[in-house]
C-alpha cells in the first residue's frame, strides 16, 4: 500500500465508535489517501499552537521547490494539468477524463511526473489528441507558455514530456553502465555530466577536515560557456522567492520559541537561507540537534540526498511536530542504553563508537509535513546527516506515531491480514502486538541503527556514492532487526515478551 497522508485535529481519545473516524480517504491506481488525527494538539499552550502554525506556514512554502527539484518540467506539467482541471468546459464523465484525473492525482502524489518510490515515468491512459482536446477546451490564458513561445510549441513540448517514455524516462537511475547524472531526470545538474560533476567537487574536498561541510548539498551544478558554477539555493539566488517566504514565516515564529536556546537556533536557520552558506548550515545543526528540551520541534531545509544519483545534493522538506511525551519514555529507555546496543553489536570493534554521544529519541505527534516529506511521509527520522556532527554532537531520532497508527487502522481494515497471514495465530499475534513492535521497530532502525558506528578514518561520507544511501538504510535496518529479538528489551519492558518480536 501506498499512503499519502493528510492531517486531522481530531484526538483518538475523543473519536467514539459512533463517530468512527475514517483515515481511508480515497484510493486510485495503487494509491491511497489516509488522514490522520493530532491528538494532544488541544492540550497545548497558546504560544506553543502559535509557534506551530507559524512554523508550518514556513513548510507550506516550499512545495513549488521539490517539484522543481525532482524535474525541470513538472511545474510546467502540474500549473497545465490544474488549468485544465478547473477550467475545462469539455464531458467529464468519459473514461479518458477519468483516466487524465488519476495521472494528475499521481502527479500530486510523487511531486512530479515520475513514481516517488520507484523513480519511472507515469504513464498516461489518455492519448496526445485527447489532450490537445483538453487544451483546446480549457482556458489559453491559464498554460505557463514560456518567454516568446505559441501554444503550438508548449502542446508540443507538453506533449514531449508527458508522452514519450523514453524521455526524463527515470527520475533517479542508479545503473551503474550508464552516466548516472545524464540518465537522470531530477533537476540538480545542468548541462553537467557524471564525471564533470564527480571532479567539480572532489576538487573541493579537504581530506584533512576533521569538520567537513557538505559541498553541494544546496546547489544546482551547471555549466555556462564552458565553465561550471554552482546556483545556490539562498535568498536572491535559486528558489529565492520560495524561501524569501520561508525566512517570513519563520520570522514570525521567533517570538514564540520556548526556550532562548531554540530562538537561537531559527536565527541561524534564517542566516543560512539568507547566505546559503554551509558553515552556517552546520552551525544551525549543532544547534538544532543540541536543543531538546522545547515540546514543539521542527525540521525545515534542503536535507536528505536520496533525490541525487550522486548523493551530494538535498531536496527541500519540512516537519512540524511535538513531543509525545507517554511514548517517549520508550525511546528514552533505549537512547539511555545506546552504548549497550553499540557495544554487543555485531561489527568489527573498529567501526564501534567507543563513546556514544548525545543520542535521543522520541515519539512524536506531527501538525504539518511538507516538501519531500509529504504527501508520502516518512514514519520515522534520523538528524543530522553530517557525520562528524553526530559524532561529535550526536543525533535526534523520532517515530512519527500518529502517522505509523493511521497506517496500522487501515491495514486491519484492509483484509491484509485475511490475505497473507499464514494462519489464525499469526493474525492474533500480528492484531496483538503489530503496532507496538512495527514502533519499536522504527525506534531501533532510527536511534540505533542510524546512530550507531563510525567511518573509518579518513572515510568521506560520500564515499560509497550512488549505494551510500541504499546501503544506510540497510543497515540502520539490519542493526534494528538484529536486536529487536533480543532480551535486553523486555528487561528494559519496552517489548512484552520476545515471542511479539514474531
């Protein structure tokens, strides 16, 4: 199942069984729709609601920026496909009027005209003369024509887009037979390919920095008469409007801040969005995953690389959040006892942390997700990603409850478990203890998993270059599912008995 989710401010406590709450919204092509419920949000102060909306606000502002991310046409294809679908004056009941609603509905869904897990090209169940129908029946003033062209040239390059599958065939290719950058559709190079983009920042790199900042994280690489520079993502530079919005709001958030620590940290973040510098970016980081005493959190900025066929350069997200603070004694207990898990892990000592440092985890209740994170949103995260920061500094580590429970109440509804249970005491066990596990699952992959370990000295973080990111969340996902068997967590009572672990 593939779940988009949108937000609710119902609380479970208060959703009795005459007044069900329906997390399945809608379901087309092999997608669903869910909602989910913000319970606590009541409970909040004023100023923590206030701090929340306005942070939220923040996220909000940076849709058009993944799109953008993930092609250079899909704001062209979205801003056409939602012309036609607010305007058309055609039949809409046909089955090619349906079928062109479900490609923009996938559109929506992946932020782009390619699959968001599996990075290939939609395909449309409509034909090209059926939409020039739909442009001619729509209104001409509402396509994003570009600078001097007819809308004769923008049919032709929409169709072009749209309808050839062998152009922009795969958002990420990771083949590695093929030029990884020019095989790739997402928008982080121009005119650039693999090996001008892999020297271009290995010229940068100083192997002796035993504080590396993350080159290319925020930038598009291209080439101008011959020369390559980077346009980075800052106030007047790239994406410049969207974030001249972010900086508004999150100005706005300041005075809401609950501690002077936190208040700290968002005037950074502002100062890196206004420079786009990266010595900036890690000093907010440091900042951000130092601070956790505030109930309210966030994550705001152009952060994981899986969106690079290269692994350099980050795609925009934002989180707005709060502390669950029942479930969080769970993710307490386990970051308490980080140097246990680290010590008895399997691995060669040499890749063993012999001092683990400021690991926390917590359960989380999320207000808003946006950018990469939405509509298809993580269930849990691991930050920072510098590795000498979470050496040094250590990491923030969350499972995003609310999310992972909306999933568990439509899959027991689902008739997943009447499909692909081997038998009726595999049903009960899954019904018993499937929520409490999957979390517990979630708690070990990101605190632990992702947490745990050292690079080797001398070893960049981009060394493993297109697998880096694979290979990550292997492992973070082996080391979760090697313990979650162990004894240790029912005698920390943060699993019921082994058995569940099943």
């Amino acid at each position: 199942m593939l779940g988009s989710i949108l937000s609710a401010c119902n609380t479970v406590e208060n959703t009795s069984k005459e007044d069900k709450f329906e997390f399945l919204v809608e379901r087309f092509a092999e997608f669903r729709i869910l909602k989910y419920q913000v319970p606590g949000f009541d409970e909040l102060s004023l100023n923590q609601k206030k701090l929340i909306y306005y942070l939220s606000q923040a996220a909000l502002c940076g849709r058009d920026i993944i799109y953008d991310q993930n092609g250079k046409y899909n704001l062209m294809v979205r801003h056409s496909l939602e012309n036609i679908y607010q305007t058309y004056t055609g039949n809409k009941e046909n089955e090619e009027y349906k079928a062109f609603v479900v490609y923009l509905k996938k559109v929506w869904f992946s932020n782009g005209i390619h699959h968001h897990y599996g990075m290939d090209k939609f395909v449309p169940g409509f034909t090209p003369a059926y939409m020039d129908g739909l442009i001619a029946n729509s209104d001409k003033n509402g396509f994003p024509l570009m600078g001097g062209q007819n809308l004769d040239a923008f049919k032709e390059l929409l169709h072009k887009v749209i309808f050839d599958k062998d152009y922009m065939a795969k958002r990420v290719n990771l083949d590695p037979s093929k030029d990884l950058v020019a095989s790739s559709a997402c928008n982080f190079y121009l005119g650039v390919d693999q090996h001008e983009a892999e020297n271009f920042y290995a010229s940068m790199k100083d192997t002796d920095d035993t504080t590396p900042i993350s080159h290319g994280l925020n930038s598009r690489l291209v080439k101008e008469n011959g020369i390559l520079k980077e346009e980075v993502y800052k106030l007047g530079g790239l994406y410049g409007e969207a974030i001249e919005k972010i900086i508004f709001w999150i100005e706005k958030a300041l005075p809401y801040a609950e501690t002077e620590h936190q208040q700290q940290e968002l005037n950074k973040l502002i100062a890196y969005y206004k420079t786009g510098d990266l010595e900036t970016w890690d000093e907010y980081n440091v900042l951000w995953v130092t601070d956790t005493v505030p109930l309210v959190d966030y994550v705001n900025g152009f952060i994981e690389v899986y969106g690079d066929p290269l692994g350099m350069k980050a795609t925009w997200e934002s989180i707005v959040n709060f502390k669950n603070m029942e479930a969080t004694r769970r993710t307490k207990l386990i970051s308490e006892n980080a140097q246990w898990f680290e010590d008895n892990s399997p691995v060669a000592p040499v890749f063993k942390k012999k001092k683990v440092k400021g690991v926390t985890g917590k359960v989380i209740t999320v207000a808003q997700l946006a950018g990469d994170c939405y509509p298809a949103t993580p269930i849990g995260i691991n930050l920072p990603n510098a590795n000498w920061i979470r050496k040094e500094h250590g990491s923030k580590s969350v499972t995003i409850e609310n999310i992972t429970y909306a999933y568990d109440q439509v899959m027991l509804e689902s008739g997943f478990l009447d499909e692909f249970a081997y038998n009726e005491d595999e049903k009960e066990l899954i019904k018993k203890y499937g929520s409490v596990t999957s979390n517990l699952h979630t708690d070990l992959h990101e605190i632990l998993g992702h947490g745990s370990g050292q690079l080797l000295p001398g070893v960049s973080d981009d060394a493993l270059k297109n697998y880096h990111s694979t290979l990550e969340e292997t492992r973070a996902d082996l080391f979760a599912l090697y313990y979650i068997y162990d004894q240790k967590l029912v005698d920390l009572g943060v699993l019921p008995e082994v058995d569940a672990a099943k």
